[in-house]
C-alpha cells in the first residue's frame, strides 16, 4: 500500500503542486466513514448525492458486496422462514464462501448508477469551520 501511495504522489506531484498537500489532509481528517445502514439501496447515485448534502454529508462513493457470511445467512434465514426471493441470497451466499465475492469501491460514480443492496456508502461530514 505504502509503495503504490509513494508512487501515486509523486507523479501527481509532478502534473499538479501541492497534491501531496492535499492528500495529507484528507488522510489526516477524522470526517470519513463507511455507513452500512442507510436507505438508498435502489436509488441513483445522484438522488442519494442530493439527499447526503441535505443531512450535511458529502457523498463520495459507494462499497458494494459490503457484507458477511454470517450477516447473510441471517437474511437467508429469514426470507426462507417468511418466504421471499431466496435463491438469489443463497446464490450470493455460495459466492461469499467460495470467496468469489469481493467488494467493489467506487468513487464518485455516475449519477445513474443504482445503489444496490449490500452496498455501503463512504461520506465525509462537512467541517463547520
């Protein structure tokens, strides 16, 4: 991680001053966060961009497949009890425990892209300063 970060700022450095300047203060605020419940599941990236402003927060990007096993099968569960689309969980569940799963950062995507189920979001409070 270190070394792929070193070799982003220097050529970022070249192409465009005080990069580095900025990069050291974003990693050094404390406003980022990975939220997991929210309600913008099935919701364009836009209308969530929009919404985030309104509570204060800047929407940066998206985590998809942000879930576990374990919180899976309570889903799964679930729906088998109370019925419900369960093959597609089970599907996902397979893909989870053969690792075929993997978690998919996106920042700043399209404004249509549909948020989908399992995906948290990254936001950053605005300061009040």
């Amino acid at each position: 991680m270190s070394e792929e970060y070193n070799r982003f700022l220097l050529s970022k450095s070249i192409n465009e001053p005080g990069m580095s300047k900025v990069v050291r203060n974003l990693l050094r605020t404390q406003n980022f966060h990975i939220v997991t419940k929210h309600a913008f599941a099935g919701k364009s990236y836009n209308e969530a961009f929009e919404e985030s402003l309104q509570n204060g927060n800047i929407l940066l990007g998206i985590i998809k497949n942000y879930i576990t096993e374990a919180e899976l099968k309570k889903i799964v569960l679930k729906k088998l009890r109370f019925g419900g689309e369960t093959q597609k969980y089970k599907d996902l569940l397979n893909s989870i425990k053969k690792n075929e799963l993997e978690m998919d950062v996106v920042i700043n995507p399209n404004d249509n892209l549909e948020i989908p189920e399992f995906a948290a979001i990254i936001i950053m409070e605005r300061n009040n300063g």
